[in-house]
C-alpha cells in the first residue's frame, strides 16, 4: 500500500486509520460500474474517474477494499461520509487513468484479474 | 410465511431516485453478513441486488424488493411498475441498452444489468408486460460453500 501512495503520490482523502497493513490482491480500472461489479476480483483497489455514490456503493458490493480517483478528482462530502462509514478508504492522484495504471503495471502490479 | 422461510424482508425503491442508489444492496449485504451467511454468495447476491437496483432507478417508477432466505437458497423478487420491456431476449445480450446520458455517468447504462444479475445467480427469470412492469426473480444457492 505503501507502494500505491507512492507511485501515484496520492493524496489520502479518508480513512487513512484503514490503510495500515493493508494488501491489494490486485488494482481494477474502470468509470463503468457494471464492469467493476462483472470483473474485478475481491480485494483489489479500485481506480476510477467517477466520483458518485455508485462507485463507492459498487466498491463495497464486489469488496474492493479502497478507491482511487484519478485526474485529481474529488468526491462531494456525502460520498466521503458514506465510504468512511463503509470503511473504504478514498485517495486521489493527480494522473489521468492511463498514467496510473501505467505506473502501476511498469512496477509490476499486473492485472487485478485472475488469469 | 412457510415453515422454510428463515429471514424475508422487504424494500421500496423509487424510480430516479440516484441519490440512494445501492442503498438496498448494501442494506441487504449487512443483514446477510449478521446472519453469517458465506461471503462469496453474499458478493454474487449483493452484485446481483445492486445491479437490480440501478434497473430501477434508471428505468421503472418504482418497486419493491422481497428477499427470502430458505436453508437452501437466498432469493430476490424485484417486481417494477414501469414501462415494462419489449423485447427481452434484446434486452439480456450483453451492450444492449436503452440508457440515456445521465445513466452513463453514474456509471451504468451499458447494456450489462441484466448479464450481470444472471451471470451472479443460479436461478434466474424475468417476466415483463409493456406498460405495466417488469418482475425479476433471481436467487443464489447456499451449498457452494465460499
């Protein structure tokens, strides 16, 4: 975790008491939530341009322990609250999506899929 | 109540109503997690009630979800009042939507509802009468273990 702050230099929006000895399975990268809820695997973080209540509701349905919004977007205070209630910590990174999952993939984070 | 019925409860739902969009998926999601129900059938449900739930905020004006736990199985009835769906067949192929922008930047509208709540359910049925709603029936199996 240590890891993702760093290569995306995220900054922690919520729920930085959860990040603490926590391990991805994975990351998964979608704005549809219909793929995150078809395709991503238990455990993986979660990094997305949309910033509504849906992706934290989708995170917490398909058990995706964190979410990152890229492009330096920020969730409104309703969907902070709801995710910190749902104990889904919320980060932000400044890079566009291809960026952070290219950082991510050239430091060997591979697919948050199973093979 | 049949004598086999562990646990019903019931939720309305409002068309359009995005704000709480999931709230019914999450609230089912807790009350299965008290009851000690295994997590990978509470993950296939809870995908299956959110995407439910999205279908009708999106396209019904309104519904009501009943959910029944039996020893054997975790079942959903989500019966819409709503303009009902024309072509069902059209509707369950994978891409296939009639969703308008402001569905696609919540994140859905993409056609994969209905795929989705099948693929995350071991029975599955839908019956629709145009102009007057659609009644889904999904259930996930308790025997699978995780």
């Amino acid at each position: 975790m240590a890891d993702l702050l760093e290569l995306l230099r995220c900054e922690v929006i919520s729920g930085s008491n959860q990040l603490d000895g926590f391990e991805p399975t994975g990351f998964f990268a979608a704005d549809l939530m219909s793929d995150v809820l078809a395709f991503a695997h238990p455990g993986n973080v979660l990094l997305t341009g949309l910033t509504s209540l849906q992706a934290v509701h989708a995170a917490d349905v398909a058990e995706l322990p964190a979410i990152v919004f890229v492009d330096g977007k920020r969730p409104k205070d309703d969907v902070r609250e709801k995710a910190e209630r749902r104990g889904i910590p919320l980060l932000a990174t400044r890079f566009d999506m291809f960026e952070a999952c290219g950082r991510l993939y050239e430091a060997g984070h591979v697919a948050g899929r199973k093979p | 109540m049949s004598p086999d019925v562990l646990y019903r409860e019931s939720f309305a739902v409002e068309g359009n109503d995005f704000e709480h969009g999931g709230n019914v998926a999450t609230a089912i999601k807790a009350t299965l997690r008290e009851l000690g129900i295994a997590s990978g059938a509470i993950r296939r449900l809870s995908i299956a009630n959110f995407e439910a739930e999205m279908n009708v905020i999106m396209y019904a004006r309104r519904a009501e979800f009943v959910f029944t736990i039996t020893p054997e199985l975790i079942s959903v009835v989500v019966a819409d009042e709503g303009p009902g769906i024309p072509d069902i067949d059209w509707a369950m192929q994978e891409g296939h939507s009639t969703a308008t922008p402001e569905m696609r930047e919540r994140g859905f509208g993409a056609g994969l509802g209905l795929p989705n709540i099948r693929k995350n359910s071991d029975e599955f049925a839908i019956e629709s009468i145009v102009g007057s709603g659609t009644t889904l029936r999904y259930a996930v199996r308790l025997d699978q273990g995780a």
